[in-house]
C-alpha cells in the first residue's frame, strides 16, 4: 500500500545565530545529510513523497497553551539579542526568525503523515522534520523542541479520527518527557518510551524519567515500558529519534543502523502496521543517514539486515527491563503470570549526595562509542537485494491464488535426476507427486541459497512432509547455510541423523510436553490462545532465534499444526526478522489458498492481520514457558531478557 515520505526544505531554514555548544549539534545539515540518503540509496524514489503542511494554530493548541503558541509566533520578528535572551528561558532551546515556520511544518508533517496513513492513502511512513518535538511541553520549549509533533500527532489522530488506543514509541536515546507529561493521565495513549538515564544523571536529569513512573489517575500504566500484548493499538507512532544510534556524540550509545529495521519490523505487527515514525534526534550525519535508510527500508517492506554483535544482554540492561516489568506488572495481566521479582529495591536515582555530576557530551565517551562508527559504517552490507523478495511454488498452481503483482509464482524445477538422489533415502518421497513437490522446493532453495530469490513457499504432499523437511534441511546445509533454524509445527521429528553440531537449531511447536532434548533440539507445546502463541513467539522462538543467528529460516507447518492463519502470520512476520528476511515455509498440499496467500504476504513484506487484544497465557502454557526458559538460559543469552534471573 506505500510509504510516505514526509518533508519540505524550509524546516533546514532554523540554525543557530551565536555561540552554543549545546545546540550547535542540531543543524540543518541532519535533514540533508538524510535525504541524500535515501536518494542514493534509491528508497526515496520508492516512497509518495508529501510536501509538508504548518499546523494550524489550532492544531498546535491540542497540546499547548494559546500563550505559549503567541509567544512563539512573536519570535518571527525578534532581533538576535532578544532572541538569546528568549533562548535562556528554556533549558536547550536557540531561537531563530524562522522557528515559527519551522515548527509548524514539522508539526504539519506528523498531521499529514497521520491522515495518509489512516485514510489508506499509504500504510505507514516517515516525516523528515526540524525542529524535533518530543520533549517540548504544553507551555515551554525544551530540549532543541519546540511543538510536540508526535503528540499533537496522537491527539489529533483521536480528535479527528475517533481513534481510542495509540502506542507511541520513542526510540530517541532521552526521554521524552514532554509527551508523558501530556498523556500521563490518558489511558488511550500508551507512551513507551527508552532512554539512556544513568540513574538520574543524564540528560534531562529527571526522576519521572524511571521505570515506577506508570501514569497517573486514568491513565495509570500507560506510561513507560510495556510488552504490547494486550493494549492492542490502531495506529503505532514512532518518536524516532536517531541519537541512541552507534557514533552519536550526545547519546554515546552502540546500536547499529540494522537495530533500526528491526525496531520497524517489530513494530510493523502491531496496528496492522499502521506506522507512523517522526524524526526526533541524531546528530552524527552519517550515523543518522544509514539509520534513516534503514528505518524506511523497512518500512517499504525490505527484510531486516542481520544483527551484529554477540546477542549477550548486559547486566544493566536486565536489571533495567526488570525494574519496569516490576512496575508495571500491577497495570498488566500480561505481566502478573511471569517472574517479575524487582532487582532493585530502591527507586534507581541516586539520592543528590550521592549522585555523582551529571553527564554531559564531550564528557566521558563510552568505550568504542567514538571509532565504531567508521568501522561498523563504513562497510554498508555489500550483498545486493535479491531481484525477487518472495517467490511460490506450488505444485498445483490455485487459480484462486491472490498474490501482490511482486509475488513471483515459481514455474522451475530442480533436475531431475538431482531430485531423485535427493529422495532415495526417503521411501514417502517415491511417488510421483511428492517428487514433482520436491523438485520445486529444492528449485526454490537453490534460488534462496544464491541470492536471487529472498523468500519463499513451497508444498508437499502431507506424507511427505517431514521427508521434504529432512532434504530440505540437508540441502540448505551442504549448499551454504552456516545456521539452520528450523521451526516445525505439527508432526514432525527431528530427523534422526541430522548431525548435532550446532549448525540447526530444532525447533517443535506441538504436542503435550516441554522438552529441551538440547540446546539445539527443543519442543514446546501449541498454545491454545492467543495471548499465549505471542508469549510463546516472544518469550521463546524469537530470543532463542536471535541467539542463534541463522542464515537460513525453514518453517514447516506440518500434518496436524493447527495453527489459525493469523497466528502463522505472525510467526512468519517475526521470523522474517532473522536470516535477513531469507525464510522458506513449507506448507502442506491441501492446504488453502488463503493460508499461501497470507504467508506469501506477510513474506514479501506486508503486515500481517492486527490479532485484536488478546486473552492472556494459561497458566498450561505459561509454565511450560517457564520450564524451557529455565533450561534454556544459561546457553541462549537472549531468554534472559524476559525472565530474569538474578546473577551473583
Ligand atoms: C530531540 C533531542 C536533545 C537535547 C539534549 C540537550 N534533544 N543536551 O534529542
Ligand atoms: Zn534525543
């Protein structure tokens, strides 16, 4: 349905008129850097391109005050002096004869972007602004901020749209404590937000910026940091700040650009993937630039690039993500059937005696913050796309098949003599038409495995299923996977000679029992809701598929799977995260043209259907969770993130 691109050159006019260290870093220089960009890259030809708006002074009163938006407006016809002067009132702020503008195109760009996504014009996007928005609040400017564009966003998406639950997300690395001011007390506008704080001592220095800060009155729990298993969202909003990015000199943090496309895809689940993401910070050009590709790459549909980088959470980060769970666990069933034991005792501020000073930029760097970025920038992922993203192959072609125009419908088949070596161990494989299926799907692998085709779906005869499975596997092995994630629903063993080497991760979703046969050979039983499949999809398949880092993703929905195709759209929509997108499923024969259709789909990059706000875990599956959690986490590092163990 499209991308949009949100933008006008004006909001480059703003620049700083006299000597601030603070505010010099946010300069016209961002927007360019980030547009040039995506037109090298090719991806702004690939998005509708909106020219943006101002915001009416009405629109900019849903969140601030009239005074607020005059004394603003008077700022047009300032001299320099009283500019300054002005400035210092703030805490970070540099006014310039062209704020006013600025800001109201920056504000009309989050409006617009909001219409186009939610009158279908597009499905998601990205607006380019200046000045950012997150932390100004409804009565000051604060932090480079001047309107609060993602909150004015949200409110008009419920004003103008009737809308009742939006998430906004802020990815920027400070807190936006703007936007939790706003809706602290608003139970329809869930504020997530992650930020670098150092207990207090970074930027803005603030205790409500703490995981025991959850909304107040009405809105009680809706502030902060939540797994989104029940809010259920119709529209996502992305704060999408761009300094918790690798060489940015005021977050001096590490994530990669790729960790960007994978934020987006995450999100992309949710809402339909309605998603709309408005630029906050990001101050180091290039660092910025790639993050921005990647953002809207993903946001066209493109696969996620692998993740670098060792897959190990680090104590503090545990520690972090626990102490919100704590906090918000009396908000959230979602939250009360896990292990949420606090690990802090007390709030995670210093008290002012003991705090030491506050952090500043320029201050102390973190270790490889300031080199990493010419090595983990300057080799962009050489690989080129694949000319085909999704391809089908089925053996007996359904005329009522609906695919997108992309969707390639795969006519080859793999040689047959080639084909016939491949099934002679498998005595299931000897007939005709189990053959025929065969020969496609090793046709559609090679394809993967060459880098032509990135995804794809093949079918087999139900009898031959774990047989094409086992080829499948083998072949993906011997032809350059170096890791192999296997997922199979239904009845499917494990091939029995599949060497223990590490080189498969096997993965079960079916039957009674939780088994860990071993690190490389797990079974978990189907839960039977849906509050449970996420908790099992998130909580278990994908922390124990990050660990992994396949090349290669098989999923096999095999004889008896009963999954509903929704949930299988979810499972492929996730596991598209990992192997850079390349992931085959294995459907059965009959099964329906809707089922293909869908997983085609959600393959080539469309999101899959919202799944409604769904009912909790049972108590079944949580415990079965739990047990292969336990078992599982002291190889798999990342099953740490969702249940925590203290560690001495
Ligand atoms: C939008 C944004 C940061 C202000 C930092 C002031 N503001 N030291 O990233
Ligand atoms: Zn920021």
């Amino acid at each position: 349905m499209g991308t949009a691109l949100v933008y006008h050159e004006d909001m480059t006019a703003t620049r700083l008129l006299w000597d601030d260290p603070e505010c010099e870093i946010e300069r016209p220089e961002r927007l360019t850097a980030a547009l040039d960009r995506l037109r090298q890259r090719g991806l702004e030809q690939r998005c509708l391109l909106l020219s943006a708006r101002e915001a009416s002074e009405e629109e900019l009163g849903l969140v601030h005050s009239p005074e607020y938006v005059s004394l603003v407006r008077e700022t047009q016809v300032l001299g320099k002096e009283e500019l300054q002067a002005l400035s210092g009132q703030f805490d970070a702020i540099c006014f310039h004869p062209s704020t006013f503008h600025c800001a109201r195109l920056a504000a009309g760009a989050g409006l617009q972007l909001v219409d186009a996504v939610l009158t279908g014009a597009v499905q998601n996007g990205l607006a380019l602004v200046r000045p950012p928005g997150h932390h100004s609040q409804r009565a000051a400017a604060n932090g480079f901020c001047v309107f609060n564009n993602v909150a004015i966003a949200a409110a008009h998406a419920k004003q103008k749209h009737g809308l009742h639950r939006i998430l906004v997300v802020d990815w920027d690395v400070h807190h936006g404590q703007g936007i939790q001011y706003l809706f602290e007390d608003d139970p329809s506008i869930l504020y997530f937000s992650w930020h670098r704080y150092e207990h207090g001592r970074f930027w803005p220095f603030l205790r409500e910026s703490d995981a025991d800060a959850v909304g107040r009155g009405q809105g009680l729990g809706f502030t902060v940091n939540l797994p989104w298993n029940q809010f259920d969202p119709e529209l996502v909003l992305v704060s999408a700040g761009f300094d918790s990015a690798i060489g940015d000199p005021e977050g001096q943090m590490q994530a990669t650009p790729e960790c960007f496309a994978h934020l987006t895809q995450l999100l992309q689940v949710l809402a339909g993937g309605r998603v709309c993401a408005v630029l906050e910070g990001g101050y180091h050009l290039e660092s910025l630039a790639e993050s921005v590709c990647m953002t809207v790459q993903t946001l066209l549909g493109d696969p996620a690039p692998p993740l670098s980088g060792s897959m190990v959470p680090c104590q503090s980060a545990l520690e972090s993500i626990q102490s919100a769970r704590a906090a918000q666990a009396p908000h959230w069933k979602s939250l009360q059937l896990q292990d949420v034991t606090p690990v802090l005792m007390s709030p995670s501020i210093l008290s002012p005696e003991e705090r030491p000073p506050p952090l500043l930029p320029g201050g102390p760097v973190c270790k490889g913050a300031a080199s990493a970025p010419s090595s983990l920038l300057d080799q962009p992922c050489l690989c080129p796309a694949p000319s085909v993203r999704t391809a089908v192959a089925l053996t007996a072609p359904d005329i009522t098949l609906v695919l997108p125009p992309d969707v390639i419908q795969q006519e080859g088949s793999a040689l047959r003599e080639e084909t016939e070596a491949w099934a002679r161990p498998h005595e299931s494989l000897a007939r005709e038409e189990a053959l025929a299926a065969l020969g496609k799907l090793l046709y559609l692998l090679d394809g993967m495995l060459d880098g032509q085709v990135n995804s794809g779906i093949a079918a087999t005869p139900a009898s031959a299923a774990a047989a094409t499975l086992d080829v499948a596997i083998r072949r993906g092995l011997s032809h350059g996977a170096q890791r192999l994630l296997c997922v199979a629903l239904g009845q499917l063993d494990r091939p029995p000679d599949l060497a223990h080497d590490g080189r498969s991760l096997w993965l079960n979703i079916r039957g009674k029992e939780a088994a860990a046969l071993s690190m490389f050979h797990v079974s978990t039983p189907l839960p039977a809701m849906t509050g449970g499949f996420l908790s099992c999809i998130l909580g278990l398949v994908l922390p124990l598929a990050y660990s992994f880092q396949p090349d290669l993703v098989l999923v096999a929905l095999g004889p008896g799977h009963g999954l509903q195709g929704r949930h299988a759209a979810l499972l492929a929509a996730m596991l598209r995260g990992l192997a850079g997108g390349r992931v085959l499923a294995l459907l059965e024969e009959d099964s329906t043209p809707q089922l293909a259709g869908i997983l085609a789909r959600v393959l080539n990059g469309e999101a899959p259907p919202s799944l409604g706000a769904s009912s909790v875990a049972s108590p079944e599956d949580v415990r079965a969770l739990m047990y292969l959690r336990g078992q599982l986490e002291p190889q798999w590092k990342m099953l740490q993130v969702g249940a925590f163990t203290p560690q001495k």
